[in-house]
C-alpha cells in the first residue's frame, strides 16, 4: 500500500510517498480501507520540526495523523466482527494511507447521507469543538468569541456555540474572506484579529466584555484576549497554532477570569463516557442538518505536500480531504 512519511523536518517537499507493506489490526482495533484523510494544522507544526519553535517534538521518521474516513475491512483479536464492512470515521496516528488501523473505542459510526467532510470531523475535530465548550461551562445567552473561525476546527466551533445558545457569536479570521465565510456559519459579528485594533472592534460589539473565548492561536492572541474577558469570563485553549505560548499573568485572573486547557485525549481519559457521549452528540447534529463541515479542497493522496502549502499559507476554509 501507499503512504505518506517524512525522515527531514521542513517545508511540505519533506512529505514522500512510500509503499508499505498493510497492516493488520491488533487486539481492539480495526483495519480501515480509507476513502478519505482529513489533514490536520497541527502536522505542519510537527513537520516544520523543532526550529519553527513552540511545544511540537515528532521524532523522525514520522507519519501523519488525519482524520480517517472508510470502510472497515478486517478486525483484530477480540473485536466485533460484525463492524466489517461499516462506513466509519477515527482519528488515527498513520492517517495518510490506503489502509489505517485504528482503535475500536473511539470509532465514529457514518450514517448515511453524511458527506465525507462532515463525517471527518465525527472523531476529533467536532469533539474538541463541543468540548472547549463544555470545559467553558457556556449558559445560553452568553457572547461567545471564536478565534481562527474559518478554520478546520473554528468553523464547528462557531456552528456548536450557537447550538449551544450562545446568544452572541464574535468569530475572528485574518482575511475578508475568511469573515465573510465565519457569517455563512451563523456568527453574529466578524473581526479581522490581523489588525492591530481588533480588541476594539470585540468591544464595539460586546461593550462589556464576552464571557467565553475559544483560542487555538496562542501567544499575543490570548494575552489580549484575557482582557476582553467579562468578569465571571472564562478562556479555553486547545491549541497553539501560532506556535508560541504565553506566560499568563495572574493579576490578569484577579478580576474573577478563568483559563483552562482543552486536550481530546486528555477528555477521553478524564470522561470517557462523556467523550463518547460528545461523539454520538455531534453525529445527531450532522444527521439532523445543524452541523456541517465545509470542503475546501478535496486533493489525491500523493498531494499531500499541497494540502500542508494551503494550511501553512492560511487560506484554508474548512476542511482539506486527501483521496487514497
């Protein structure tokens, strides 16, 4: 079979195509014949290696993780044999290949009429979304800002806030597309957070202050945005795609503010049943139409060095799906 590794830190050129022998599945796994990969930003940061900086380490050589849709075609010892055959989405390790193991436990079932991009983001990128949410302990009516909104993740974080009941959504992005494509997913307010006085912009908006962020960008981002946070506020951060991370000042906190970390692998060991609960809870949402990934772009596997050149130059919008 195909797959993607890389044995140098670098550009997206460091990505090859190999040919590999298939794998087999172990005890509580399953063998997936993928259909499509879900590319993740966070494997540009792995890949660019330890001189880009930040908290990224893979050591060499290494693979890809994605999010994985297919078919399952074989089983390990101990797993149900009747999920042969099912359409299923997983977060996997060794994602950019024809055939991907992954773990039984934290399979997402597909049900029909799901699009692939949408039955992509059922294993992680949707869970992380509701679960930044949840750690946030969101009330209806409360405002709500997005940071990187158009993103692969951002984009479900939007959509879920107001079916959480968010009463205001504010969604940041760095290009007048990328606001504009933030409204198409129900934000109420959109802000440039490339210029320099987009705290002003959030306040012209929420003039008290907003009462959840959700922030994947780290750094200068989130110092500022401890100060738009209302009192009682609280701040949520999944990740830290700007590759640097902050000191955060106590005295910021003093005035009755949270920060708080969101990890999905820490979440499915901290609730498990929580954490599957989430799965099958955004799955109702894509059956019923509320939440829906947007597709943009759809490239074969051996493009994969282009998909991470549409992820590292920011103008991705939704989700990039590479095609064994």
């Amino acid at each position: 079979m195909r797959r993607i590794r890389y044995h140098a830190y670098g550009g997206p050129e460091v990505l090859t195509m190999e040919e590999a022998g298939v794998p087999s599945p172990g005890p509580g796994q399953v063998r997936i014949r993928a259909e499509a990969v879900g590319a993740n930003f966070v494997d540009v940061k792995f890949r660019q290696g330890p001189e880009a900086g930040g908290i990224y380490r893979r050591d060499l050589p290494a693979v890809l993780t994605g999010d994985v849709v297919g078919t399952v075609d074989a089983v390990g010892p101990g797993v149900d044999p009747g999920l042969t055959g099912r359409r299923v989405a997983a977060l996997a390790e060794d994602a950019f290949a024809d055939y991907v193991i992954a773990d039984t436990e934290w399979l997402a079932p597909v049900p029909e009429g799901i699009d692939d991009a949408t039955a992509s983001v059922l294993p992680m990128g949707a869970p992380v979304a509701l679960g930044a949410l949840r750690a946030a302990r969101l009330s209806p009516g409360e405002t709500v800002l997005v940071h990187a909104a158009a993103g692969g993740i951002g984009h479900l974080a939007v959509q879920l806030a107001k079916i959480s009941g968010a009463g205001t959504v504010i969604a940041t992005a760095g290009s007048p597309g990328k606001l504009d494509f933030t409204r198409t997913l129900g934000a109420d307010a959109a802000v440039d957070y490339s210029a320099e006085d987009w705290p002003e912009r959030v306040r012209e908006v929420a003039s008290g202050g907003v009462d959840v962020v959700l922030d994947s960008v780290g750094g200068r981002v989130l110092a500022r945005s401890l100060d738009l946070l209302a009192p009682l506020g609280r701040a949520v951060v999944y990740g830290v795609a700007g590759g640097e991370a902050t000191d955060i000042p106590l005295t910021s906190l003093f005035a009755v503010k949270s920060v708080t970390g969101f990890s999905l692998l820490a979440w499915r060991a901290a609730a498990p049943k929580q954490a599957r609960e989430d799965m099958d809870q955004v799955t109702q949402h894509a059956i019923e139409g509320r939440l829906r990934a947007r597709l943009h772009a759809r490239l074969p596997l051996d493009e994969a060095a282009e998909a991470h050149r549409i992820m590292e130059s920011r103008t991705q919008l939704g989700r990039i799906l590479l095609t064994p």
